[in-house]
C-alpha cells in the first residue's frame, strides 16, 4: 500500500466517522480540503503522523485496513 492509498484510507475514516474536519484542521493546522475526501493530494509523513495521534490510532492500522473502515 502507498501513501496515496494510506491517505485515502485516512480521509474515508474521518468522513465514515463523523470527525470534524474544521476542528482537526484548526488542531492540526491542514488545511480543511487535505482532511476531507476527493483531491487534496498525498499526506506528508509528519501529517500522516500527527493525524494518527490526534485519533488515536496506531499508523500501522491504516495500512493494514484493521481500523474498521
């Protein structure tokens, strides 16, 4: 799996769960478009990071797909 498909992975679990993309983009500081689904591009490794903290999800759960999504 790439990170293109990890990011996608990522953006599908927020939207699938009701997240609120303005406050992880305020918490964060990504922007609201890179959170949400569709063409925001690839996640930079310090994002991917950091998203996976902010949920409390181990990184290795997005890449072997065990987070439920």
């Amino acid at each position: 799996m790439d990170m293109e498909d990890v990011t996608a992975c990522v953006r599908e679990y927020i939207a699938q769960n009701d997240i609120s993309v303005a406050q992880m983009s305020s918490d964060l500081g990504i922007e609201e478009s890179r959170l949400r689904p569709g063409d925001g591009g690839k996640f930079s490794a310090e994002e991917f990071l950091d998203i996976c903290v902010y949920l409390h999800i181990r990184p290795e759960q997005f890449k072997n797909r065990r987070i439920g999504v």
